[in-house]
C-alpha cells in the first residue's frame, strides 16, 4: 500500500483515548494468563485447529506440517520483521509499525500477493524462529521506535508468539498489538486473543461463499469472516486513537475490491454498516493487481476499473460510512512486494 487520501475521515471521527498508556496484554502478562493461554494455544496446535481449516496436523509430530505450512508450534516461520511505513496512517505512523510477516496461510487466495511468502515458495528467505528468537525480533522493532507490534498472517504460530511475547515483555516490551489476519479465525482462537490484541486488523475479502469457494477454497470463508469480525468488534470496539493520531486499540476492516465484482463488495459494506457500525474504520483499497495464478481465472486478469472502483466508493456513502481511508485506484501499479529481498517494500 503505497497511499492513501484521508478525505473520508471526518475531523469528530477521532474517538479519546480510553486505554491508558500501556497495553492491555501486560497485565495478562502479569497475572500469568499471557503464560496459560500459551499453553492453551500448544494444546490446540497438537492436533491442530488453532485455524477454521481444523486440518488436525499433529505438529508435534516431527516433519509434520498442516495445510498452511506450519511446522511445530514451538516454531514460527518468519519471513521478514521490519518498520512497515504502508499501513493506514494511524498504524504506520511516522515512526512506522513493527510488522512482523509469517510465512504460510490457510487461505488459498487464488490471487494472493504474497504468494512468495504464503506458499512457502523457493527464493524468499524465511526463518525458522523459537519463542525466544521470536522475542528478540519484537524488542528490535521496539528499539527501533515502532509504533506498535503488527503480527501478519499469525494464527498458526500462536503458541510460539504468545510465549515470546511473555519473554519479551521481561526484557521491557510493552508495544500494543495489532493483529494483521486474513480475517479468517475460530472462535477458540479468538478467545485466545482476548485482551492480547489491541489493534485488529482483519480483511473482509468476499461476501458471497460460491467467490470465496472459487477464489481462495473456503466456502464457509464468508460465514467463519463475519462471525469472526463481529467478535473482533465486541473485544476492541471502535478505533481509538492517541493525541497523536496513533491507534491504541480498535478495529480496522480491510476490504480489497476485485474485479469484475467478485469480491461482492456491496455485500460486505452492507454487512458492516447494518451488523457491525458504520463508524467502523474501513480501509478500502485498490491494489489488486492479476498476481499468482489470478490469471487462472475468468474476470481476475486485470485490475479494477475506475468505473468499478467509483461504485464502490458510492456504496460507502450509500451505507453512511463514516471513518476510514480509500486507496488511491494508482495503488495497483505501485503495490508489489518482493519477500525475496530484505525489505519487502524497498524499491
Ligand atoms: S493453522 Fe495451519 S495447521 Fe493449524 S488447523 Fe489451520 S491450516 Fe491446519
């Protein structure tokens, strides 16, 4: 995401700081529930179904590995950690969000652009991480000076990443967390994540279950995402932001818009503003461009026309939005991250 305007950011979209100044993770820390939902979450991970895939790998099991690439739970793959200046402003800030990217997926987006990292492909430099090393990556991005801890694509690493996040918290951690998702979560793991994540961040990618069935193999992906972002909201509410205009907790949905209407974007909108609040944060973004094996299928092999991305724009006023961003439709051209170089979004 190279830009963003800010236009439909109304000046009273700006909600007061409610959370105080540390994050609401360190007192589950303090109180040792940081160290049993660790465990809690190992549990589900032996016969793993920390994901709705539920595809049961037994990650113990040595050379065992689940449907999205995951190995043992004791390990996370990590494919790049670094300060990400392309999220939405409040994320980003100026000091950048410390973005930690997890290699594999158990979506199969048919058109996904981190293909390189989400398949596991040959060519990209991911690391295999232990809770300890995982710790290590989070206290740089704090030294650093991020604004915050963006885990991206982490739910299959949740055993690992809360207990790093308990040894770094020892060492003086103590960024909020935002958690960057595909927005596909079960509710076990969502329960896991109850006051550990500050900043949800999920995608709404289709809202009709025979597109998500073609474009990514989950037709239940429309039904687990709204249960999911409806239990996102109920936890961190609305977005809140500090007197400088950084997020301390909330909810961002992303919606990426697809050519040819296939991302069903008015069903998503819809869903939104009447379930959830149209004073809801939406990020609404442009940058699809035909990537992986996008081209594989019927109406996927370009980008959004600006005649389709304008009706998508009408449908955010049709439905009262109130708060958020819309990507500049250029987006597209400028979008192309290389998880084969250190920073994924140097040019
Ligand atoms: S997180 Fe991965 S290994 Fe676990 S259930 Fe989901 S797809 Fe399977």
């Amino acid at each position: 995401m190279v830009s963003r305007n800010t236009s439909r950011q109304k000046p009273g979209g700006i909600s007061p700081v409610g959370r105080g100044n540390s994050p609401r993770w360190l007192e589950l820390h303090r109180s040792g529930e940081l160290a049993s939902r660790a465990e809690r979450a190992s549990g589900l991970a032996g016969d793993c179904r920390l994901c709705p895939r539920a595809c049961h790998a037994a990650r113990f099991r040595p050379g065992t590995h689940g449907l999205c690439g995951a190995v043992s739970p004791a390990e996370a793959l990590v494919a790049a950690s670094i300060p990400h200046f392309g999220e939405e402003p409040p994320v980003s800030g100026s000091r950048g969000s410390g973005t930690v990217f997890f290699g594999g997926c158990s979506l199969r987006c048919i058109f996904c652009q981190n293909h390189q990292i989400s398949r596991l492909e040959d060519g990209c430099k991911i690391v295999r991480c232990d809770a300890r090393e995982l710790a290590g990556l989070f206290l740089e991005l704090q030294r650093a000076g991020c604004h915050n801890l963006n885990l991206v694509t982490a739910t299959p690493y949740l055993p690992s990443i809360l207990e790093a996040l308990g040894l770094a918290a020892a060492d003086g951690f103590s960024l909020p967390i935002v958690y960057n998702s595909g927005g596909y979560e079960s509710e076990e793991t969502l329960e896991l994540l109850e006051s550990v994540v500050d900043i949800y961040l999920p995608d709404m990618k289709f809202g009709c279950p025979e597109q998500a069935r073609l474009l990514c193999e989950a037709p239940e992906y429309v039904a687990v995402n709204r249960r999911a972002v409806a239990e996102m909201y109920r936890q961190a509410g609305l977005l809140e932001l500090d007197s400088e205009g950084i997020a301390t907790g909330g909810l961002i949905v992303r919606h990426l818009v697809l050519p040819s209407g296939l991302a069903a974007t008015r069903e998503v909108l819809e869903f939104i503003a009447s379930r959830l609040s149209a004073e809801v944060h939406l990020s609404l973004m442009a940058q699809y461009y035909p990537a992986f094996r996008a081209r594989e299928l019927p109406g996927l092999g370009r980008p959004v026309s600006r005649r389709e991305y304008r009706e998508a724009e009408l449908w955010l006023e049709e439905f009262g939005f109130t708060n958020g961003w819309v990507q500049q439709l250029e987006a597209e051209a400028h979008y192309r991250p290389d998880f084969s170089r250190g920073d994924p979004f140097s040019s």
